[in-house]
C-alpha cells in the first residue's frame, strides 16, 4: 500500500489552520488520500470539499454514514474535545487507524475508553501534540532523562493567544463555533499542549492539581460577552514532589507581535534551562508592524509546501500507520506508541483535573476563583474504579 485512505471527520478550524496544509502541501501529502469527509456544519464542509474537489457522494453530516459508504484505512477526528470519543471509537471498532489533535478527549473516561478500544482492536491511535516534533523539546528531553540536570524541581510554563483567538466578535471569527471560548478553557485548548511537554521531558505522572481562574477581559466584550476563563494558573504536582505552573491565556491584545507568546523555565537539582519558544529567531518590520515568524511551527516554503513541526508532527503518525498497514512497523515503536503517556492519558487527567478545580473553587477577589486542591488518584479511583487506575500507574 502506498497511501493511506483517510476519512475527515470535522473540518473547522483546526483544519484551517493546520490540516489542510498536511493533507495537500506536505511532504506527508503522497502518503495520503483523502477520499471522504463528514461534518455536519454545511459551511464548513462545503469550503474544504469544494477547495479540494471531494466529490458530492463522498460529503457527509454523520460520521457514521461516512464509515458505512467509503472503504477507508484511517480517520482523522478534528470534532471537538468533548466529540473526541464517539467517532474515534466507531472508527477503531470498524478495523480503522485513527488520529486525533491534541487533547484525547476532554475527560478522563472518554480517554479510556479509546485507549481501551484501540488496545481491544489491535488499530492504532495517534494523538498529535505537536510540540512533540518541537526541536528544542526534544533536546530537552535528551538532556534532562540523561540525568544532565538532575531532579525536577519547579517548572514555570507559560502559553497565552491573541484575543482574536477566543473572541466571537472578531471576524473572521477563528472558531467554528461562537460558543467555543464558553464551552473550552485555555486549559483545554491551550494547558493540554504545555502539560504534554513538561510531561514528555521529565517523564513523571501527575498527582494533584489546583488552578486559578481569572475572568476579568472575556466577559467585558461586546456586543457578544464571552462567561469563561481568560486565563489559568494550573499547579501540577508531580510523583516526586516537583511543582509545575502552567500559564495559559487567549487574551493578549490583537497587537502582539506573535498569535501565541509562550515560553518555559525548568529548575532543577543540578541545574535549569530555558526553552525561549517564543524566540524563533525571525522577526519582520513591515507595514503591518513589528511581527514574529515561527518557521519552526508552520512554514510556507517558495515551492508552495507547508513544513514545520505542526506538520511533521501528525505526518509522522501517519506514517506510523502506514507502516503498520504494510506490516512494517518496528515492535518497540507500536509499544511506544500504545503507552498511555503517548495516548495522552496524564493530560487528559491533568486536564479533567483542573477543571474540577476551578468547578470547586471559590472566588477569591472579583472574577478570579481560586480553585480547590484535587487529588489525581482519587479522580481517577472515582471514575474508573481501583483497577483501572492501578493500571495507570495509581
Ligand atoms: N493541533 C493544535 O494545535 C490544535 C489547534 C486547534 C484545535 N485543536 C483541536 O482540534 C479539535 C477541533 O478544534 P477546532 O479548533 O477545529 O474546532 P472548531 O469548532 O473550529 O471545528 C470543529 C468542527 O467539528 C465539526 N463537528 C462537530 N461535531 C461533529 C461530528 N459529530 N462529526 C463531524 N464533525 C463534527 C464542527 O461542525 C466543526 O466544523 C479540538 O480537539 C481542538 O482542541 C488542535
């Protein structure tokens, strides 16, 4: 098999911004075909099928009719968090590999049950995360696990987005949906990403969580007032007793000189080190302003074609799969791959965790709550019973 037939399910904004770039202009490109789509936003599935001439018969609102009518190999699921599971699952039980952007799912269960599935199934699930293809991360991880800095101790991360990101008045409005920064935290949208990392690079479970909620600019929009978050502080404690502060926003003013400002601090027993991830190393005084290029995230190259991590990052799950499909996958890779650290578990539930917190929480001074400490074991007790979480680790 050369390429991988792949079913779209959900093309918004995620896609917009990223997917499609992989589906069409990649270096990934050759590896697939994308041969159907499903999503039941009209606009949305009309823009993407129409751009990239997928006939009539192969557009679907259901997911469901979609794996029905199209033989497919592989399904990407671009829905919502919360909309993770449900086609993920129907894929996996229909001999199909999948492959879905970060977080897994928006819950705890929700992540186990896919976990569950895939391992039942034998396919193969892919969360793409994309810092993981992050050159500097990657180093950091080398580095740290080989004992070059000793113990983690404190970590300070921090991830904040233009307001445009998060505001319904803005147009084009970036989300499909205009209750999207409402129905989504930063910690959803944006923790998930960091927690991954500092995760990948120390390579410890979580324990407990408490964060802090700030809602002072969101709310103040007109003419449509957004009631979430505009900013959290998650505290992350960790097996061995480190602490790490995950920062995260959609706030900053349109101005900034990047879409996203975002950086991390590591301390540590013998040592630190910083990760300047926003400090790509280009920047262009223009008409525009003064703004920031990150080539190493999305870059648009002369001949046309899309490189960066936020590319390579996906392109090589897939690639993955199309080993597997070969029978060609190396054992130790499709093990990794099955780990619950690469199938995002911890950060799902440092997520559900955090959101607990502040669900718990009280406020402490206008618009900001301060949230309640939540033992990471006793959620996970809660939700999956004793033997499951022993399973995790807990
Ligand atoms: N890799 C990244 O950095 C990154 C960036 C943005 C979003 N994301 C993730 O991508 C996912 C999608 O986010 P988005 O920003 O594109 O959201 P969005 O709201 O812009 O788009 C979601 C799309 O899914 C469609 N959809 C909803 N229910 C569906 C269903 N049952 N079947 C098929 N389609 C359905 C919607 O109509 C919409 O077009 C989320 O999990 C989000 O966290 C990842």
């Amino acid at each position: 098999m050369d390429r991988l037939r792949v079913g779209v399910i959900g093309v918004g904004s995620v896609v917009r911004e990223i997917y499609q770039y992989l589906y069409y202009r990649s270096d990934f490109s050759h590896l697939l075909d994308i041969v159907a789509v499903a999503d039941p936003n009209d606009g949305y599935r009309n823009w993407f099928c129409d751009t990239y001439r997928i006939p009539e018969n192969r557009r679907f609102r259901s997911h469901r009719d979609m794996l029905r009518s199209v033989d497919l190999d592989v399904t990407q699921v671009n829905t919502p968090d919360h909309l993770h599971a449900g086609p993920s699952i129907d894929s996996l039980e229909a001999g199909l590999d999948v492959v879905v952007p970060k977080p897994t799912a928006a819950t705890v269960k929700d992540t186990h049950a896919m976990i569950q599935t895939a391992r039942r199934t034998g396919r193969l699930l892919g969360i793409d995360f994309h810092k993981r293809e992050d050159p500097r991360l990657k180093e950091a991880e080398a580095r740290y696990q080989s004992g070059r800095y000793g113990e983690f101790q404190v970590g300070v991360w921090y991830m904040l987005d233009k307001l445009m990101v998060a505001d319904p008045n803005f147009t084009p409005m970036f989300f499909a949906t205009a209750d999207y920064a409402q129905k989504n935290t930063p910690i959803s949208f944006l923790t998930v990403h960091m927690c991954d990392a500092v995760i990948k690079i120390v390579d410890l479970a979580p324990v407990e969580v408490r964060a802090v909620g700030y809602a002072h600019k969101l709310p103040s929009l007109t003419p449509i007032a957004v009631q979430g978050y505009d900013m959290v502080d998650t505290e992350i404690r960790f097996r061995n007793g480190a602490t790490a502060h995950i920062i995260t926003g959609w706030h900053l003013p349109n101005s900034a000189h990047a879409t996203t400002v975002q950086s991390g601090r590591m301390i540590c027993s013998e040592g630190m080190f910083d990760l300047g991830l926003d400090t790509p190393g280009y920047y262009e005084l223009h008409a525009d302003g003064l703004r920031q290029i990150n080539p190493l995230f999305k870059n648009f190259e002369k001949d046309g074609s899309v490189t960066g991590y936020g590319i390579s990052s996906p392109g090589r799950i897939y690639q993955r799969i199309l080993a597997s499909r070969n029978g060609r996958l190396d054992a130790t890779v499709r093990e990794q791959m099955a780990s619950a650290t690469a199938l995002g578990f911890y950060t799902s539930l440092v997520l559900e965790g955090a959101e607990r917190s502040l669900a718990q929480g009280r406020e402490v001074a206008r618009g900001v709550t301060g949230g309640a400490t939540v033992d990471l074991r006793t959620l996970l007790v809660d939700t999956l019973g004793t033997a499951a979480a022993a399973d995790y680790g807990y």
